[in-house]
C-alpha cells in the first residue's frame, strides 16, 4: 500500500516551516494559505484558475464554531469554502467520516466531482492522494481511511450507519420537507461536540418553514443558550454585484448605455439611502441591485430572498408581506435599525408569595417595571411538549402608555404551567393586564389563572359593546384579523418599539395568507410560526384597553369576578365599558 502521504509529509517537513503551519496550522489563516496553494476552481467562464478567496469566504473560515448555519445569497461561493475547508482536515488526518448532502442528485454529484478535482489539485502539488473506493455512494482515501459518504435529500434515509466526523448540509432550505426530518434526526447525533465533529448547514433562504429555517430559529444570536451559530452574509459582501463589473468585460455597448444613463437620473428611493447610508453601499452596487430587482418582479421568487440584506427579513415566502405597504415601503426596517440587546434574563419570579419558575432563563427583559406604571401583557398558548416541533407559549409584556416592549416570556410548557408563570410577570410588572387567547389551549390557561386568583385579568368586549363573561378573547377569524391590523397600524406609525430580534424574524416573513388562513393551515397540521407576532398584536390590543381604563379620571368601583367568570359590580346591574 502506497504509505500515508500525512505519515510522509510528517517525516520531512520541519514543524517549525511554514509549509508545516500551512498543513497543519489551526488558525483560519492556515486555512486560507492552504486553500490558496493548492486548490484550483473552473471561473465564470469555465477556466481552470487558482482559487483565490473572496470577502465572504474569509469572513466564513474566521466564523467557524463547530455548529454553523450560514445564510447567503446566490452564488457566493458558501458551499466551495466549505467544501474545500474539510478537504484539507480530510486528507491531513486519520479515520474521518465527512457526510456531505445536497438537496438533489444532480448537486451531490457535483460536489462529488468538485472534491475529485481538488485532490487532482494536490496531486499536481506533490501530494499524492489515492481513493481506495469511489462510487456514487463513497470515495475513501487510501492510507488514512478518510471516507466521504455522498448524499441527497432525495432520499429518505442516510447516515444512520456512521459515525460522521464532518457533515455539511447544502442548500437545506431547498431539501424536500418529507425527508429531512429522519434523516437529519439521524445524522445530528452521530456528530461528535466541537472540536471533533464539525457541522455546517448552508442556504439561500426559503420561506419561513422547514429544516433550515427552524436551524436558524433556534441558534444564536436568535436564540440563546444554543450550541449552534447563525452567520448571515449579505449580498453586497459579492464583489461581482456592481454594474461597474459591466465596465470591466467586453458586453454590448448597449449595457454600458444604461448603466451611464442610469447614473446620470439616479435619485435614491428612502430604502436605497438608507442602504448606502448604513453600510456604505457605492451607487453601481444600488444600480445592480435595482436591476436585479427588476428581473425578480418577473418571477415568483423575492429579491430580499436570494440577495438577503437582513436576516430577519430573507425568510420570506411568495406571499406579500404584512408590513409592507403597498407603495413597497418596508416598515420593519426602522424597528431593525432599532433593535438592542436585553438588559437581563430570568429563570423566575414570585407569585403572591409563592417562587414560580420559568424552566430556565425565559424570561427577557428590556425594561424594568416603574412604580405606578401599567404594563399590558398577553399570552400566546400551545400544548406543550419539549419536541423539536412543538411551539412555544408566548407571553409579551408592553408599556401601556407608550408601547414600548419591554419583556417576553418564551417557554415550552402545558398551558397552566404557562399560566402560572404569567401571574408571576404580571405581579412583576405593577399586576399588568392580562389577556390572551381562549382557544383549547388558552382555556385551561385561564382557568389556571382564575384559580390562582390573578386581580388584573382582561375581558373581551366584542363590537355589539357585549361583554364576553368568560374572558379573554375567542380564536375566530374575525378577532384576530382586527388583533393584527391594529398591530400593523402600530408599526406603520411607529407607535410600537420593538427590540427584539425574534419577534422582528416572525413579523418579516408574516404574511397576509397566514393571516387569512392560519386555523386553516394549522388544521393541515402545518407550522405558522406566528407566535410571536400573535402574542404582540395581542399585548396592543390590551395596552390600549389598559391605557383607556387607567387615564379615567373618575375612579372606578372594584370589579367582583367569581370562579366561573362571571363579573359582578357593586352598584349597577349593566357592564360598563370599562369591564373588560
């Protein structure tokens, strides 16, 4: 057997050299210099040249965790770093599983020719690396045993044979739903913590549902506490994304034509300027990006999805967005430019006397209650369970006077549970009014609530001026258009502050269909991901019942609610207004 070429190179090269650094050095640098001597890649226009690292692919080997999910934009490149990153562990060590899987055959099998080239590459170098196996299937690299298991989400099961050393997962947001449930169940676990098991999920965005989206969701900085790390690249860092490339290369005199006239009458739209103001964008890249978007009007697929600009943004679906207006005005963007960390995490509170906890840090807060101040809070219910699939329960706590967001609880736990831990944020913030919705869910929630004898509880008046003696308000069609029109209104008007990187995600890939057909989609056992965005719209809808109660002049009479919800007023037979 030819010996190790890892053994050899171990034999005669000086581990002070820099050569040795370039083999064998764990910096990124060492990386890149490696990348840069030996790899070759085809161009633009098919040539064979040496690959030479671009912005994004230097910024993706200085990011590298171990647990990396990176978002992108067309054709910049993401996979081919990856790709060639792992090679170099690939043929410098022993033993390695690398699992690679696209989201079809044809791309896997790309990969797989793109892996044969490099190490033709290395062979041309002096280092010469035999495949024992190459198939379809697998390619083993004689002497060091490395194996590299080749895969699509095409199939319906993989992996579960390894152990996987290495896995990147290409394109994830295109995988077909169907499969990539069993098969990423299957490939997660047999990857070793960091430093020995590295993983990678890359992708343009795809909508908001699916794999890829719920890796986002739940990783940093979106979510904390997580092992694995979003890293998004907008779609500027690509060098090539300027009209002025146009200059460069012999086009039609036509192309040169527009771009001059296209300078010379250039007046920037209010998105543009902020563009160029806050990331220091040149004229030609603005110049690209409106012809690019142009050319996307003309099909079903949105710009802001395969050129992403912000990641709470991308995700969108094919459906126009809730919060832009119909002169394409995106509203969230100020809310983005806006958005700051917590100032604290809490694992609990205490609840007339009684500690609740709130099964880890789950509470954020933004905003310390005031002494005399109102606060409004309403809770978005689910059923519970700690599976990957299961939503959360929402509870999001606004200042009444002036809307500002200022906590938000986000747990998995049944519906009283959740309850409980709601009176205790109540109770924190001033006894806040406390509303939600009394869906299946919400029911038991209220009925928790009522037990635990919580004074400051929200009841529904629908628009006849009827006053729903069971609280809170029903899950119809009707109620929660109203919830969240009046929440779209707020964020027209910036009347709503919003901090919060996961409420601003939701809100940007929320659309009018989920808006018209979410019992709809829910009964078809689809995810909305509109927990978030119902749990604030709520928490509006009850600081303006909040702020109209408390800023009465006239003081009230107290409000008398027995166990089956039922309200009773000392000195009048007729519900006021007020009694909500």
């Amino acid at each position: 057997m030819t010996q190790p070429p890892v053994t050899k190179l171990h034999e005669e090269i000086d581990p002070q050299s820099e050569l040795f650094d370039v083999l064998y050095g764990s910096k990124p640098g060492d990386t890149a210099k490696w990348i840069e001597r030996f790899l070759t890649i085809p161009n633009e226009q098919g040539r064979i040249v040496r690959m030479s690292l671009y912005p994004q692919q230097r910024m993706m080997l200085d990011n590298t965790t171990g647990r990396d999910n990176t978002v992108k934009g067309r054709q910049t490149r993401a996979s081919s770093l990856i790709l060639a990153r792992d090679l170099r562990r690939m043929t410098t060590q022993f033993g390695l599983n690398c699992f690679v899987m696209t989201q079809d055959d044809p791309t896997t099998s790309t990969f797989r020719a793109r892996i044969r080239h490099h190490i033709q590459d290395l062979k041309h170098a002096g280092l010469n690396y035999e495949l024992a196996v190459d198939n379809d299937d697998e390619m083993v690299i004689a002497g060091l045993e490395n194996r590299y298991i080749w895969a699509s989400a095409e199939q319906r099961v993989a992996g579960r044979a390894y152990s996987i050393h290495i896995f990147h997962g290409s394109e994830a947001a295109h995988w077909k739903a169907e499969n990539t449930g069993p098969i990423v169940g299957g490939i997660i676990p047999a990857i070793p913590d960091p430093p020995y098991g590295w993983a990678d999920f890359e992708s343009t965005p795809n909508g908001s549902d699916g794999l890829f989206y719920e890796q986002v969701r739940d990783s940093r900085p979106i979510t904390d506490f997580s092992m694995w790390t979003t890293h998004f690249y907008p779609w500027w860092l690509e060098p090539r994304y300027t009209v002025a490339r146009w200059e460069d290369n012999d086009l039609p005199q036509h192309f040169h034509d527009i771009v001059t006239e296209m300078r010379r009458t250039f007046i920037p739209s209010p998105d543009e300027q902020r563009l160029m103001s806050d990331h220091q964008l040149t004229l030609d890249q603005i110049l690209w990006r409106r012809l690019k978007i142009r050319d996307m009007e003309k099909t079903t697929t949105p710009f802001a999805q395969e050129y992403p600009e912000d990641l709470e943004a991308c995700f969108l679906s094919t459906s126009e967005s809730f919060f832009v207006s119909d002169d394409g005005t995106d509203h969230l963007s100020i809310h983005r430019r806006n958005r700051r960390e917590p100032v604290k995490r809490l694992g609990g509170l205490v609840y007339n006397g009684s500690p609740v906890s709130f099964h880890g840090n789950n509470l954020t807060i933004w905003e310390f209650p005031v002494p005399g101040q109102h606060y409004a809070m309403y809770q978005d219910t689910s059923k519970g369970g700690t599976a990957r699939e299961a939503d959360p329960s929402v509870i999001t706590v606004l200042d009444a006077k002036t809307k500002h967001f200022v906590a938000k609880l986000v747990v998995k736990a049944s519906p009283r549970e959740v309850a409980e831990m709601g009176c205790a944020i109540g109770e924190f913030y001033n006894m806040a009014l406390y509303g939600g919705e009394r869906d299946a869910w919400g029911s038991q929630a209220l009925e928790r609530i009522r037990e635990l004898r919580y004074p400051s509880i929200y009841y529904y008046l629908d628009m006849n001026m009827k006053l729903d003696a069971e609280g809170w308000v029903y899950p119809t069609e009707q109620n929660r258009g109203r919830l969240l029109l009046r929440l779209r209104e707020e964020v027209f008007s910036h009347g709503v502050v919003i901090p919060d990187m996961t409420s601003l995600m939701e809100m940007g890939n929320f659309t009018w269909v989920k808006l018209r057909d979410r019992y709809k989609l829910r009964g078809q056992g689809k995810q909305t991901h509109d927990d978030h965005v119902i749990s604030l719209a709520g928490a509006v809808m009850v600081a303006d019942r909040a702020s109209n109660i408390r800023t009465k002049a006239k003081p009230q009479e107290p409000i008398i609610v027995d166990k089956h919800g039922l309200v009773i007023s000392r000195g009048s037979t007729k519900f006021a207004p007020w009694m909500r």
